[in-house]
C-alpha cells in the first residue's frame, strides 16, 4: 500500500471546493415529486406524511430507523410499465432491488413477471405464490441445487451466462426428464454512463459470454446442440441508473447482429431479446428519469428498426425495471441524535442508523436527497452530511445536502428514493439491526419485514 494512501479511502476528509456546491433551494420545506413517493406531501402543521400518516405517528408505532414503502404508488408504477409495453412484451421485475412476499403478491396481481438471481429470492417468489413460468432466473454461478430448484419448479427461463452453466443447466434438466427454456446473456462491449461497479456490459467484468472473438456465437452452438435446452433469446444488461438511451441503441444492434447470424448459420430465429433493465430514477432533483412511456418507444423503435435492416423478424422484447419501480416508492425515516458543527466547512449531522441501513453512498458514491419531515422550519439553510452510527469513517448517508440550520436533536429526517437495494444490501455491521419495511396504503400502515431483534442475532450465533 502507498504511504500516502488513507485507510478510509480516497474520499476519507474531503473538504470543500470554493464553487463546488450549488445553492441551497429557495424553500427547504418543499418536496420535489420527482424524488418522494407519489402520496408524500406536507400538511398544514408541517409535518410529512405518506399514504394518509404522519412521519411522526409512523415513529411512534414502528421505531426508527424504518423503510416506509407507499403501496399505491408501487402498484401504479407496475401498472404504467405494464401498459407502456403492452401485449406484445414481457415486463420481469428485478426481484434484487427490493423483495419480499408482499412485494410478489403485488407483482402477482399487477400482472408483472418477475427475474430473481438466487435461490433464496428463488423461495420467495414460489413460496408468495408468483406462477414459475412467470419467473427468469438469474445469476453468473449457480449452483447445482438452484438450477435443480428452478428446473424442477417449471421456471420460464433460465439465463445463461457462461460455457460451463450451459452444460449444468443442460445436464440437470436432461436428468429430471426436462426441456429449459433457456436465454444466453451476451456482453456487447458498451460502456453504461453509470459507476465502474454498476456497468455490466463491457468485457473486463463477470457477466455474461462476450461477442467479442465469436464467443457468444459459439455459446449459441453448444446451446443449440444440446437436447435438455430450448434455446429462446439473447439477453444484454448494460448498466444501472442509466438516463441516456445512446447505450441501449449501440447494445440492441449489437444483439440483433447476432440473431442475424444465428439464422444465416442455423437457419432459425430467435424469437426473443432482453435489453435488460438499469433505466435510472430522480435521487436528487438534478435527476431527469424517463417516463416508462418513453422507454418503451425508444427500445421498440430501436429493435425493429435494427431488425428491419438486418432482415429479420421483431423479436418479443423483454425488459427487466426493478430500481426504476420501487426505489421512488420508498423512503427511510431517521431520527437525528447528534450535531457537530465544522466551521467553514460543514455540519455533521448523525442519525440512529446508517450504512448498514444504507450501503450505496459508501459503495457507489451515491447522491440522495433529505428533508426534515417532522415539523416546518423557516430557518436559514445550512450545508450538512447525514452520517450514521457506525464505527467507520466512510458511514455517510447523504454527503452533501442542505437542512434547516434549526435542526435539533429529536428531529425527525428522511431520505427518500431508498426502495431499491437499501434493504436488500442492508447488513449487521456493528451487530445493528436491519430496520423493518413498511407498507402505508390509504391510512393504514402494516409490516411486512419485520425489524431484526437481538434475538434474532444470537439465534444465528451458535457459540
């Protein structure tokens, strides 16, 4: 390691850069819709509230730290891209992002599909009810025992992402008796406007079967040959938090260049393409997402216009939102404990959760907003970094962002935009509890993950 590398990381210290921030907003008190679930608004007295409740009767009921999810607004989500795709394609939702039972049953009845990369979101999926065939299943190594769970369940398909997966999936399913519907994800070489760890579709990374040097044509060969798979499709995923389309037109062409080839050297048509998912959403409100309205055209266009010149039928697209439908669903309520005023450079400002709540601004550098949601204040704004609990340096909630100068301890905050891969990526550093997941719906408020115990923790500690 360099002498003059910290421990903490480059970012560990950071101060300000004359011009670096822009200004506070006019009104620390006004909610930009873009970035709070759709029932949130502020009432007359000040305070927050979602699907009908106040913030401060959801504390006092469920504790803080909590995950609120606003069930209507998840619901109209998968309704409008639903509809924005309509018959002619197949919408999965990314089951990483956030999922639960009731998060299936939700799916189940708005009619989305639903792709899981393990056999534990595997379980729950089948366990909540969601039909197999209705369910893709995911992931760069899976076991034996999965590709068995998922075969033997009757899935509707199974994503290959490497030579030896083709012949495991092969070699189960020919065992149990089976013939898998099967889709061979390929890496086309695009570079996702999107951080290093998030973009999945250039060749230095561990997804997928590259196109280039012929590999993915020769994974589309053994798939063929092979009689317990049925091969249906290409898949392609270029990134995550993704706003401009240019990567999916680049990443379609490549896709359908293949389908052309597979027909000049089999003489078949694959009928089906996944362009993934990784369209992105308003954390801030510099934030400019499309409408899934949008998305749907432009991905559409892109595809058959690619396949009109290369000949070809328009395959079924399929795409995979999982971020871009609950992430702006949800919101996590914190309670401020601390306040350390840096003179010249900032206000810490610590809340009783943290990066085990929270792991993407540490991980990914990620931006998100905060609101003080338990009151009004008309003070004057002051620049803050929200910062957890834990013993690390690193554990920072929202690094930069403006509260009301009057804030105290006792107050309520909350950031927003954190449906998505919050709790699902939350941990137990520090021996912390994860934090329970709230549904509020038109007045009523119900769990359905319920908060950790101490309980739960020795349970695993087995001693």
């Amino acid at each position: 390691m360099s002498r003059s590398a910290h421990p903490a990381g480059p970012r560990h210290a950071d101060v300000l850069t004359e011009g670096h921030y822009a200004a506070p907003p006019a009104d620390l008190n006004v909610l930009d819709e873009k970035v709070w679930a759709r029932t949130v608004s502020r009432n007359d007295d000040g305070v927050v509230a979602v699907g009908g409740i106040e913030v401060t009767r959801l504390a006092e009921e469920f504790g803080t730290p909590a995950y609120f999810l606003d069930e209507s607004d998840f619901r109209a989500r998968c309704r409008a891209w639903a509809d924005a795709f309509g018959r002619d394609a197949d919408v999965f939702y990314a089951g990483k992002a956030f999922l639960s039972r009731a998060v299936v049953r939700w799916l189940r009845e708005e009619g989305l599909n639903l792709d899981v990369c393990s056999g534990g979101e595997l379980t729950t999926a089948l366990g909540a009810g969601m039909p197999a065939e209705r369910i893709a299943f995911h992931g760069n190594n899976k076991t034996v025992a999965e590709i068995e769970r998922a075969i033997e369940a009757g899935v509707g398909r199974i994503v290959l992402d490497s030579f030896q997966e083709i012949v495991r999936v092969s070699h189960v399913a020919q065992r149990l008796g089976k013939r898998q519907r099967v889709q061979i994800r390929v890496t086309v070489g695009v570079e996702a406007h999107t951080h290093e760890f998030i973009a999945t579709a250039h060749e230095d990374q561990k997804f997928g079967i590259a196109l280039a040097g012929g590999e993915a044509a020769e994974a589309v060969r053994r798939t063929l040959a092979l009689d317990g798979l049925e091969l249906i499709g290409i898949h392609s995923h270029i990134g995550s938090q993704i706003f401009d389309m240019a990567g999916f037109e680049v990443s379609a062409r490549r896709v359908v260049q293949l389908l052309a080839e597979v027909r000049d050297e089999h003489g078949i048509e694959l009928p089906e393409i996944d362009l993934g998912g990784g369209l992105g959403i308003a954390y801030t409100s510099d934030d400019d997402p499309r409408e899934p309205h949008e998305i749907a055209k432009a991905l559409s266009d892109i595809v058959t216009r690619e396949c009109e010149a290369a000949g070809l039928a328009t395959p079924r697209i399929s795409v995979e939102p999982g971020r871009a439908i609950v992430g702006p669903t949800a919101f996590t309520l914190y309670e401020v404990g601390t306040l350390k005023h840096l003179e010249g450079l900032r206000t810490y400002v610590s809340v009783d959760g943290g990066m085990s709540d929270n792991i993407r601004t540490a991980l990914y550098d990620a931006e998100y907003s905060v609101a003080l949601v338990s009151r009004r204040s008309d003070a004057e704004p002051m620049l803050v970094r929200v910062v957890g609990k834990h013993c690390e340096s690193g554990d920072i909630v929202v690094k930069d962002a403006f509260l009301p100068s009057d804030l105290a301890p006792g107050d309520l905050i909350a950031v927003p935009a954190t449906g998505a891969y919050c709790r699902s990526m939350a941990s137990n550093y520090n021996h912390a509890l994860r934090p329970p997941v709230v549904a509020v719906r038109d007045g009523e408020a119900r769990v359905i993950v319920r908060r950790e115990t101490e309980e739960d923790l020795l349970r695993l500690d087995v001693g």
